[in-house]
C-alpha cells in the first residue's frame, strides 16, 4: 500500500512538473506587432523608372516599411522573452 501511494505520489508530481512546463502567460502579442511584421513590401510603380521624385518616394517608402517591420520585430522578440522564451538577444532591450 504504501509502495503504490509513493508511485502515485510521482506519478502526480511529475504530471504537475510538465504541465508547469507547457503553461504560458496566456497572453498573445500586440496583434499591431502582427500585422506589422506581416505588412506587404510597397510596391514599385513603373514612375520609378523615369521620375527621380517617384524613385525617391518609393525608397522612402521601403525605408519606412523595413523600419517598421524591425520595430515590430524587436517588440515581439521582447515579448516573447517577458514570456520565458530563452535565449533570446532581443535588440532595444
């Protein structure tokens, strides 16, 4: 009897050791974090071809978007390791 309550005992603390280890804060990341890190690269007009003032706000525009797509991806990094995700070297910390 006791051999058999010492295995259950076991039994019970190593299923409350793995569930410990699949729980999660329950949260999800800023949902503005998503779709930035999922925004379509703007796409080139064919003015870019010929007019340096279109060239020029095509490639603003792809500055700004990679801009953004980091920032999104340094908050989510960031994110994931409030989390405890481990071995993370979340840039802006």
């Amino acid at each position: 009897m006791k051999r058999r309550f010492l295995c259950m005992s076991a039994q019970l603390v190593m299923i409350d050791y793995t569930l410990a280890a699949c729980a999660t804060s329950g949260a999800y990341p800023p949902a503005k974090d998503l779709a930035a890190v999922t925004e379509l690269k703007p796409k080139p007009l064919a003015a870019i071809l010929t007019d340096p003032a279109a060239d020029a706000r095509y490639n603003s525009a792809v500055e700004a978007w990679g801009d953004r797509l980091y920032a999104a991806g340094a908050r989510l990094c960031r994110f994931a390791e409030r989390t405890g995700m481990k071995g993370l070297d979340c840039p802006g910390k």
